[in-house]
C-alpha cells in the first residue's frame, strides 16, 4: 500500500501492480480497493493499475465537508502520481465519478472506460426518493449505520428487503456499515441521475475523450437503457454489452473487453 495526498491534504491509500500504461480503478458506492484487486491482477501484465481506496474507506482518509469535486481531485492526484496522464475504468457509481472526472479534468485522461453506470432514466425502474441523499445522512448522524446500509439495498440497489435481511446476518455486514458514511457520498455524486429523467445526463456531453460504455447482458433493463442514453450524448462514446454478465462481471470476460478498448 501507498499513499498520495490530494489537493485538500487527505491521504488517499492505493495499491499499484504491473507494468504498462496506468489505468485507475475508480470502485462502486461501499466498494475498497480489495474489492478492484482481482481485476487489478488480472489487468496488470498489460497496465500499470492503480486500485485506491475512495475517501472515508478502507486507509483512505476523510476531510469535511464532502464535495464531489474533492473525490475528483483524489483521481488527479492518482493520475499525477501515474505520471500525469492514464486511462481511467469506473464501476456504477464510480463510472459516474470517473464521467466527472473527464469532464473536469479533459487533459489528464486519456480514454475513459464504464461499466453499468447506473442511471434511471426511463420507468423501467422506480426513481431513488427525492430525500435519498439527505436520508442517508440523518441515518448515519445518528449512528443508525446499519439502517443506511439497508436504505441503499432497497432504494438505489433494488435489494428485496427480506434479501437484505438475510444480508445482515453475513460476514459481509460489518464491512459495509464500516463504509456507511461514504453512500450518501455515492448519492452526490449520482445528483438526480436517478430519478428517471435522462436531461441531467447532457451535463456530460462536453466530454470528449474517447469512451467505451459497457453494460451486461443478463443486467436489469435500466441498465442497458442507461448504457444506451449515455452512449447516445457522449459525442466520442461506443457502447458493447458483455454477454451473460451482470452488474458484477467477470474478470475473464471485462478484462479482454478493456484490453481491447485501452490498446487500441
């Protein structure tokens, strides 16, 4: 493990494998970098990968108040320490995080690579509440982390609740009310994406790195409309769905897939 240090002065922690040009994992909403590690392997005897911890998780620290302009200053200050330039792949929320950072930092990113960006912008799932975010932090205010946690199964995830119940009784548990404080962070960051209306996705459409925009095939309908929407406003962008897949691909199958996009 290593650390950089962001515009702000938080320790942003990260662990960097192989050899190649750098690529930055940018994980999901509760995800640490041990949750990039396989894939990391599994992309380093192409790449230089850099798996980091996102603030408030895992070594990473956590600087008040939250700005989703801080956590694209943490993805600067990875690509700075790559040396100044990198491909950059993001999960769900952190392909929306990564999306941000190409917006705002279009000189620093060479190509940018999504997975399921998870964008409601149709009926063909119910919108997150319009308190989604502020919920999340009154949850965690008082100390109800575990509540949060379930929260976001349910509203954001689409979890059925005696799912999420079944869940609280896993090993898995603590580790994700451990990152509970860092969902809301996940919320800001998706802003209202989510609430079934494609407009506020134009924001991005300044983007012009090139970008591939990826979704899976077995992957709740939502998906692939969000995919799609994406891909259509992004003025560089192509779209490819991995077949059987789901919003947890594997490695053998994402791998070849970024490969093939990055090295082009």
């Amino acid at each position: 493990m290593r650390t950089v240090i962001s515009k702000d002065g938080t320790p942003i922690a990260f662990d960097q494998s192989g050899q190649g040009p750098a690529l930055i994992l940018v994980a999901g909403a509760t995800a640490t970098r041990l949750a990039e590690a396989s894939v990391a392997a599994a992309l380093a005897p192409a790449f230089t990968a850099f798996a980091y911890d996102r603030r408030g998780r895992g070594d990473s620290g956590d600087t008040a108040p939250y700005a989703v302009e801080r956590e694209v200053e943490d993805i600067k200050a990875l690509i700075d320490e790559a040396g100044g330039s990198a491909f950059v792949f993001g999960h769900s929320s952190g392909a929306v995080l990564a999306l941000e950072a190409a917006r705002l930092l279009p000189s620093k990113i060479k190509k940018l690579a999504l997975y399921e960006p998870p964008f409601i912008i149709d009926d063909s799932r119910p919108p997150v509440p319009a308190n989604y975010v502020a919920h999340l932090i009154d949850l965690v205010s008082s100390n109800r982390r575990g509540e949060a946690v379930e929260y976001f199964m349910i509203e954001a995830v689409g979890v059925p609740a005696e799912m999420v119940a079944q869940m609280r009784q896993s090993p898995m548990w603590p580790g994700l009310e451990a990152v509970a404080h860092t969902i809301a962070y996940d919320g800001s960051i998706m802003g209202d994406t989510m609430r079934g209306n494609p407009a506020p996705l134009k924001k991005w459409a300044s983007v012009t790195v090139p970008t591939l925009v990826m979704d899976g095939g077995i992957s709740h309908p939502f998906m692939h409309s969000a995919a799609q929407t994406i891909t259509n406003i992004l003025p560089n962008a192509q779209r490819q769905t991995l077949a059987g897949q789901d919003h947890g691909p594997a490695d053998d199958v994402l791998v070849p897939a970024l490969k093939a996009f990055f090295l082009d």
